[in-house]
C-alpha cells in the first residue's frame, strides 16, 4: 500500500505524498498550526511539490536505510531524478536534495493556519519570503543551485512560487521564523551566507554535509540500542524510529501521532487531533523504549510527566498535555477544510482534556515500576517519591469515581474494567516501589487498597453467564482493553476466568488477523480493526505458548504495512489504506514490544504476576 511518508526533527512533522508532495507540516512544533494542509483539503490548503516535468517510467520511495529521511526517485529510460526529503534536526527547518537529469519543477504554496491565512510574499535573491500578514511569522524559502545562474524568477502573483530547474543539483531550503522583520531578513542572509559552501558541496557529492549529518543523527539513536536478534528486524527498526520520531527533542515528550483529522472511517466524523503528548499513550512508548534497550529516552519521558503533575489537585489535570508541558484548552473545529476524502469535520485541539479517565495514573506508574525494574535507580525513585505518593494516593481516594475509559467515550462514563484495573496497577505498583524505598507502613496500606480493587473487579465485572470479564461492571459486552489483564500482572494467562475473557474477545471482537477494540460507541459500529489491540492479543498469545497463533497475527499484520513500513491507529480491511491519524505511535509501539517478546517468550511468560 502506497501512502505518505513520515518526516520528523524531533520537533515537528511532515508528511510526503508518494508523488513527490509536502501535504502536511505543522511549524515550528509538532502541535503548532500547519503551514502545508492539503491532506486534510486541496491545493488551495498548502503544499509543496517538487516533481519532473516528463512523465516517469516509474516512481519509488523509501527511506534512507536507519534514518527519518524519505528518498523518492523518478526513473526514465535515460537517467533518473532523486529527491531526499527531512526536517533538519535542531532547526524548525524542512530540506529538499534534488539530483536531477531532466528537468524539475518546483511549487510552493505555503497557507498559514491549516490552509486559511495566504501569505504576503516577497522575492529575495536566493527565492523568497512568505510572511503571515495576520501573525509574526514567515517561512524564508531558498533554492540552492549548481550553477546559480538556472534560476528563474519567482511568480508572485497567486501568492506561491513556481520555478523550473534543468537538470542540475539542487537544496530548497524551508525554515520557519517568528520574529520582526529583521530576524527575518537575517535568516534570509543567513541562507545566502551558506550558499557559496553549499554550491561545491553539491557539486563535489550526491549527500551534501547537512544531510550526511541528520542521516549520522538518526542512525546514532538507533545504534545506542543493544542489537536486536529477533525476527522481522527492518520492521522493528523502522518502528523504534517512528517512536523517535514522535519524540519531542526538548523535554522527552512523546505524541500520540503527527497529525490531526485524518479519520477512522472515511466520509464520516470519527476524526481527532492526536498531536499531543498523551500520559497513556506516552507511557506505552516510553515501556516500549525501555524494553528495547533505551533507558534515557525513557526515562526522559517519565520525567517529563512527573513535571506536569499538579500538587494541587488531580496529578494529571488532563489526559494529555502539550509538547511544552501546557494544557490543551478544548476543541475546536476547522470548518474551512473540506476534510481528507471529504471527511469532516477537521479539528484542532481535542475535547477529550476535560474527561475523567482513571487509568492513566495506572499507565505511567506501571512504567515508572518498570524503568526501575531495569535500572535499580533507587535516586530516581527517591527524587520523585513526593510525586509517586500524590498518584497513588489520588487514585486510592477516587477509584470508585466513573470515568470515560482509555476510549474516551463521550458522555457514557462507567464503571469500566479496564480502568478499575489500572487504578489496581497504581496501588499494586506504588506499593512496590514504596518497599524499594523502606516505606513499609504505605506500602501496606496501597496493597490492602489495590486487594480490595482486585475483590471488586472480579465481583462487579465477571459475567458468570457469559465465563468473561465484561468492559463495564454488570455488563454483556467484552473490549479489547481485557487482553491486558494478565500483561499487567492482574492474573495469569492461565486463569479459567481469563481464558472465558479471551474466548468471547475471540468469537465477538477478531476477524482473521485482526481485532476490534469493542463493537460500537457513541458514534456506532465500530468499523475498522484498532491495530495495537491485535498486538495486544499477539503478547497475550505468546504468554499461552500459542507462538503459531502469534506469528500468523504478527505476518497479518505487517502485511498492511505501508510501502515505507508505517502502521495507521486502523486499516481498512478493503484497501489496505491506514486510517485515522498517522503514523500512529500505538501501533508502532505494539510492534515493538511484541517483537520482543517473540524473539525472547520465556522471559515474559507469566513473569509480572
């Protein structure tokens, strides 16, 4: 399945269409405003495309081997023309490589606010600046060619610069600046300054300096792993990758994914913003990140989460923050974009911060017990401890509250299986770590808490009729969430009370080689498989010993990875397309974990409870 690319800087994102185009960029962060929105519309909503003037033979991608870096090439019968796409690390900065034998043509066609604002452009030497007449901010925009003298001038007039290069080497260079029109002007010098380096190096080699660098950076993440030995090790390079790049640089923080609206159903309105540092989603990828091997980035992102916290009053005032730590104030719709596919309507925020959901302390403070776990970092523990006492604590006072659920249901809190669980793991866990540390007395009182959590779920939430565990207290129906259950410790694999749970998810919620994460929600049927649940049910298979069941989940599904390696949060089961927001950290982290769980299923059998 052909379908965009991903590149990150650790700061920010963009996606490229297989034909060549620039249809997503948020700048300067990955939560910021697109200044390229054409995937959630039409040209009219921003990109930038760079693409032969002849038709190709063929076109192809793929990524720069261990890297964030997308190569796409043109072939034709006497040459070809290749273009490498990446953000540049450290720099709120889009670069584009050109190495062509025909002749290429440019079009760029930034829109401020996701396609609603057109710049004010004006022409400098080396291309142009696009300035946000209503907002301190511009994009300076510069071509840099072997020789100078191919460029032709800039075509203002619709607000978009169109140029024609011969064949020839070539960097467009995109770089985002807020400041006044000095800084502007600055950066636009700064360009220049760099071209006369730039020409030789361009003519001297097909990789200039600036690209070997960020191709260096991402293959220097990747090589401070241990090796990983099991099978399908492109796939789980690729997806540690895509988790780097959800990573935002500055503090550790990691997104639920790059981009916002891209729906679950296409033509429907099941569509969200996921541009934001998730406590659950984060806590997911940080475990993956662990057992991979990555004890900083891990930990960089539980330190991130612990200064979010709020001593005032619920730790985690909402589900998910800013990359910088700040609170999403609400949702709001873009009601300019007509929507990818006509899918409407676009948001920006995400309504979702004002729910109540009880897991998520659950969520990190597994994590936390992990890391230390692995690492023995009494001083880590010791330096949070007044934070750790806050969420357990917290969450012995409220578990019995309703909530949303990990599925942020909209006005249909309950009380739901899998977060009345979570609030067990918090206890369970918090009291573990509260022995690590010589605090006997809370430590006991956390334990008697999470037994009376655990004497309630298999009270309120066991079906005698059905043999299973139900999504809500008293309820019929099972969700994906219950596969987690023995991953957690809860109970073991083994458990007759589990294997029912297992068997009603099986008859009810799989299809092949995929899962469905619950049968319907506020907004209907659910229509497409939730891809994490079939890893989930993968891990969970492994645990039994059913390593054939697992492995046939796991080939089903990396056969709906794209043609780049990327997984969407769903598939559709038809045409193979990724849906809703993309690439999406959950899926990729399930990967992850369960790749490493395969190559090594002695040491994760039953071993967390």
């Amino acid at each position: 399945m052909e379908f965009y690319g991903f590149l990150s800087n650790g700061q920010t994102a963009a996606l490229v269409s297989p034909d060549g185009s620039i249809d997503w960029l948020a700048f300067p962060r990955f939560d910021s405003p697109a200044v390229f929105a054409k995937i959630l519309g039409t040209a009219g909503n921003g990109y930038f495309r760079v693409y032969p003037e002849e038709t190709a033979q063929s076109v192809s991608q793929e990524y720069v081997e261990d890297t964030n870096i997308v190569k796409t090439t043109w072939q034709f019968e006497y040459g070809k023309a290749v273009v490498h796409d990446y953000l540049t690390v450290g720099r709120p900065e889009l670069r584009r490589l050109i190495r062509t034998m025909v002749p290429m043509v440019v079009e760029f066609c930034p829109r401020f606010r996701y396609g609603l604002v057109q710049p004010a452009p004006k022409a400098v030497n080396t291309g142009a600046i696009f300035r946000n007449p209503l907002e301190r901010e511009a994009l300076v925009f510069a071509i840099n060619a072997n020789p100078r003298a191919l460029l032709q001038k800039i075509d203002t007039s619709l607000s978009h610069g169109t140029w024609r290069l011969p064949p020839g080497h070539y960097e467009l260079i995109t770089q985002y600046v807020a400041d006044d029109e000095d800084r502007l002007i600055e950066a636009a010098d700064a360009i220049e300054d760099q071209m006369v380096d730039l020409e030789h190096d361009l003519e001297r080699e097909s990789l200039n300096q600036t690209l070997k660098q960020n191709i260096a950076f991402w293959r220097h993440r990747l090589a401070m792993l241990p090796q990983f030995h099991g099978p399908h090790q492109e796939a789980y390079r690729r997806s540690v990758l895509v988790l780097y790049g959800l990573t935002y640089h500055i503090d550790g923080a990691i997104i639920a994914a790059p981009t916002t609206s891209l729906p679950e159903t296409v033509g429907e309105s099941r569509q969200w913003d996921y541009r934001y540092a998730w406590v659950r989603d984060g806590s997911y990828a940080s475990e993956a990140l662990l057992m991979a091997g990555d004890h900083v980035g891990s930990r960089r992102f539980l330190d991130f989460l612990f200064n979010c916290i709020d001593v005032q009053g619920k730790p985690f005032a909402a589900p998910f923050f800013h990359v910088d730590g700040g609170l999403i104030r609400g949702e709001h719709e873009l009601g300019w974009l007509p929507g990818y596919k006509d899918s409407v309507p676009c948001r920006e925020g995400n309504a979702a911060t004002r729910q109540s959901q009880l897991d998520i302390e659950g969520d990190f403070l597994w994590t936390v017990w992990r890391y230390y776990e692995s690492t023995h970092d009494r001083e880590f523990l010791r330096f949070y401890w007044f934070r750790i006492q806050l969420l357990v604590n917290w969450v012995e006072l409220n578990h019995h509250n309703k909530d949303a659920s990990l599925w942020e249901f909209r006005d249909q809190d309950d009380y739901y299986t899998h977060s009345q669980l979570m609030c067990w793991v918090a206890l369970t866990y918090g009291a573990k770590m509260a022995e690590a540390l010589g605090e006997k007395d809370i430590a006991q009182r956390w334990q008697k808490s999470a037994q009376k959590i655990h004497h309630l779920i298999d009270n309120e939430a066991y079906n005698d009729k059905l043999g299973s565990y139900t999504q809500a207290f008293h309820g019929q129906a099972v969700d994906a969430a219950l596969l987690v259950m023995p991953l957690y410790g809860y109970c073991q694999t083994s458990d007759p009370r589990f294997l029912g749970t297992l068997k009603q998810i099986e008859q009810q919620l799989v299809s092949g080689h995929w899962v469905y994460r619950y049968a319907g929600d506020m907004l209907g049927t659910a229509a497409h498989p939730f891809v994490l649940a079939t890893f989930w049910l993968a891990r969970v298979y492994i645990r039994l010993g059913r390593i054939a069941d697992a492995e046939k989940l796991l080939d089903g599904m990396l056969k709906y990875r794209t043609n780049l390696g990327l997984l969407g949060e769903h598939a559709d089961q038809t045409t193979g397309e990724p849906r809703g927001n993309f690439p999406q950290g959950f899926s990729h982290l399930g990967l992850v974990m369960t790749l490493l769980e395969m190559a090594e299923p002695r040491t994760v059998s039953n071993s967390f409870s």
